[in-house]
C-alpha cells in the first residue's frame, strides 16, 4: 500500500508539471507538445525504476536509471514548488489573459497571452529549480564538512572527559555512492583521530552480494575505543539481519538493544545503542530500556538512535546524551519543514526535558545527489563534565 501511495502522488505530481510545462506552453497536435510529453514520460519511467529498483539491482546497473531518475525528482520537487508560488499571480492576470485580442498589443505569431503566461512561469520555475539542483548537487558530491561540538553532561566522570566520538549517519552507499565516497569518509574521521566511532544507521541501499566492497574500507576505521553501529530504517528495507553480521567482519561492534562499559583516561560512561524503530515490522524494534537494562544510576550514558523520534524513550530511561541522523537536515530545503513535525528534530543539538541530543545532517544523501540547505557533515562530538 505504501508503494502505491508514493508511485501515486510521484504520478499526480508528473501530471501536474506536464499541464503546467507542456499542455500551457505549446499548441495541440504541435511537434512541441509532442517532444515534451514524450521527455516527461521517460523522465518518469526513470524515475519510477530509481524507486523500484534501485536498491535491488546491481549498482553498475542501476546508476544508470538512478541518476537520471533521482535528478529528475529533485527538479521536479522544485519545479512544483516554484510554480505553485507563482499561481498567486497567475490568478491574479487571469482576467487579463482572457481578454479579447488586440493586434496594438498582442505578441506576434498570434501567440496568445495565456501562453504567453504560462511560458513565463514555466521559464522562471525552470531555471530556478535547474540553479537550486545544479548547486545541491556540487554540495552533495563534495566532501562532508566536520562539525565540532562539545556537550556537557552532568553526570559524566571527569576523568572521561574529553573523549571524542565521530557520529556519522546516512551514508547510503548504493547505485550513486560506492567505494571511492567510503573511503574519503574514513580518511577524514582518522584525520581527527577520535576516541570512537558512532554509525547511526543507513549506511547501505542495497544487498551485503552487491555492497560489500563499497563498505570495505570502513575496517580502515581508527579509533580508541572502536566503532560501533546501530541499524537504520534502510537496513531493513535491504536484508538488516545481513548487514548486522558483515559490519561485525569488519571489525565493527553492533550495539543490539545493548550497551557497552567505555574507559576513557581512568573514567567510565555507557555506550548503547537500539535497533531503529522500523525493526517492529521484522519483530525487531528498537528498546531503550533493554539497552540500559542494569546499568549504574550514577554514570553517565550515551546512546546511538537512528531517528531523533527516539528521544522520548531515552528521555524516560534517563539518558544523558542521545546520538541521532535519519533527517539528512531536510536535504532538499524546505523539506526540514515536514521533518520537524514527523521527528521534532531537524538537526544540530536539543535538550528534551534534561536529555542532551544531537543530530546529525548526514554524510550522504537519498535519492537524489542533492543537498540545498542542508550540506553534508560528520559530527565529532566531545564530552564534558559539568
């Protein structure tokens, strides 16, 4: 059902922007129109297998309908937004597009002011939406940048202050990102030579037979104290029970509704870490309370979440500090509008009723290689005692 929701509203949205680009601007049994109804449907069929099949099939394969097809839903969200902005003001001159035609001021070759209106409005929100993709794309590709951020947790050991963790999220490696996108990763998180290492979910779009060597370099991952990983939502969309066991061969410690004791210096803290919230559908869900089962009241924890929706269980368990992604920041902005209200979060750091979280905007993207308003970034977060 949910499938044939979203190839739904992608079909009514293609058919709106064909009504506005194609039907507005040209004339009936026109080459024109023809042309542009004929663009649309293949920019729709690619688009349509990006969603379908982009994540099982081999990305050598698949990279050639994804890229082509995610660019297009990219344009087209802005497109959309862009010419609904300006349906205000094409009300308002639609008295004036309707009447009678005057040869002192109408436009040559009896174009008509109505398409001549429409032609207006499609130039301005194509050239709009091609500036914004063009720019999020070159930002999406480029290097995440690395955001510093010290956090004051009261119940922190001072010995253990100091101790750095690098979070990363929302790698998605698949038809778009592969090996070469890993292993820059890598080589910036050794760069800052951190005392752990947090992977907060979506790290794969695919299956361990297509990805496996697109991951490798993460056991080239350096840190004090190791790495550690919790699942995403797209784990379970791919085979999470797979990608569980491949990270640990990688040298990577999967937190399972579990935690860990981290001495850093002399001092101790928790490290947990859940299963994404998805996991209920695989009878897998995510359990705060199971992860910090036993723990010592007095020392501080920090919990690895995909989505910042978890806050609220970590707020119950009294965590000091939760570690989360999932948003990508809104990725395509104003899109961070509907994440607030589904998350209660975007990104960057919350204090929810005494429980510390940051967010992080990912390291990579979904869908389409673009970023507009939310650039990529790797977190290295760094504990302080109050």
């Amino acid at each position: 059902m949910f499938v044939v929701v979203v190839f739904g509203v992608v079909g009514l949205l293609n058919l709106y922007l064909w009504k506005r680009l194609v039907v507005d601007t040209t004339s009936r049994r026109s080459r024109g129109r023809r042309l542009g109804t004929a663009a649309m449907a293949v920019l729709l069929l690619l688009l349509l297998a990006a969603l379908a099949f982009g994540t099982r099939t081999d990305p050598a394969i698949s990279q050639w309908f994804a890229w082509p097809g995610y660019l297009w839903l990219a344009m087209s969200f802005y497109l959309l937004l862009v010419l609904l902005v300006l349906e205000l003001p094409r009300l308002a001159l639609r008295r004036w597009a309707r009447r009678p035609r005057d040869e002192d001021t109408e436009p040559p070759q009896g174009v008509s002011r109505r398409v001549v209106l429409a032609r207006g409005s499609a130039a301005i929100a194509g050239v709009a939406a091609t500036g914004l993709v063009g720019y999020g794309t070159s930002v999406a590709m480029g290097p995440p940048s690395i955001t510093r951020v010290p956090i004051e947790l009261d119940r922190l050991d001072p010995r253990a202050a100091g101790c750095r963790i690098a979070l990363i999220s929302d790698i998605h490696l698949g038809p778009i990102l592969g090996r070469p996108f890993t292993q820059r990763i890598v080589d910036m998180i050794n760069d800052e030579r951190p005392d752990a290492v947090a992977i907060a979910g979506d790290l794969v779009d695919g299956s361990v037979e297509d990805l496996a060597d697109a991951v490798a370099p993460l056991a080239d991952l350096r840190s004090t104290h190791g790495t550690f990983f919790v699942t995403g939502n797209h784990e379970y969309y791919v085979g999470y029970a797979q990608w569980v066991e491949h990270v640990r061969s990688l040298g990577i410690r999967a937190l399972r509704n579990e935690r860990v004791e981290i001495t850093h210096n002399g001092g101790v803290f928790d490290l947990a870490g859940i299963n994404d919230a998805t996991g209920y559908q695989w009878q897998d869900p995510g359990d705060v309370g199971k992860a910090v089962a036993g723990r010592d009241p007095g020392r501080a924890v920090v919990l690895i979440a995909h989505q910042p929706v978890d806050v609220r269980d970590a707020v119950r368990h009294d965590v000091d500090l939760m570690l989360a992604g999932h948003t990508h920041g809104g990725q395509l902005s104003p899109f961070e509008l509907a994440v607030s209200l589904q998350q209660g979060a975007v990104a960057g750091f919350y204090d929810v009723e005494g429980t510390k979280m940051y967010v992080t905007r990912g390291a990579g993207f979904w869908g389409p290689p673009v970023r507009v308003g939310a650039p990529p970034d790797i977190t290295l977060v760094e504990l302080v005692s109050a």
